[in-house]
C-alpha cells in the first residue's frame, strides 16, 4: 500500500522543477530574446497559462482525500465479489 500523500509530494518537487526551468527560460528570452512586444507578450502568455493550470490543479487537489491509500498490486480483480 502506497500513501496517496506519497503521491503530491512528488508532484511538488517536479512543480519546483517546472518553475526553476520557466524562470530560467522566462529570464533568458527576455534577456537575449528580440526586444519588443512580441517577446514580452509570449513571455507574459506563457507565465499566465502556467499559472492558470497550477491554481486549476492546486483547487483539484484540495478535494483530494490524502489519507487514502493506493494498493500497487491488487488482491482481487475489480467487480469480483466473494
């Protein structure tokens, strides 16, 4: 049985990774990227959406029971009662 909080911990720590990497790549385009409203504009949409998508899942997970646990090898087949 493996604990379900097992589960967001490891989301967490790639959301850390996605961040880093999206920081970086924000910073470097802007940087070194063409100055003008295009690179602002596709930097500025790329970190909405990103966001968007993250409170979207942040409000799923709120509604996550994680004191459940997951079994990685079933002992009966799903709809067979004994």
């Amino acid at each position: 049985m493996v604990p379900l909080i097992l589960f967001l911990a490891v989301w967490a720590i790639l959301i850390l990774g996605f961040g880093l990497l999206a920081l970086i790549t924000s910073a470097m385009s802007l940087r070194f990227g063409i100055s003008g409203f295009m690179t602002v504009a596709s930097n500025s949409a790329f970190i909405i959406v990103a966001l968007l998508v993250l409170g979207a899942t942040g409000l799923y997970l709120m509604g996550v029971d994680w004191s459940q646990t997951i079994s990685v090898i079933p002992t009966t087949l799903p709809g067979l009662t004994q």
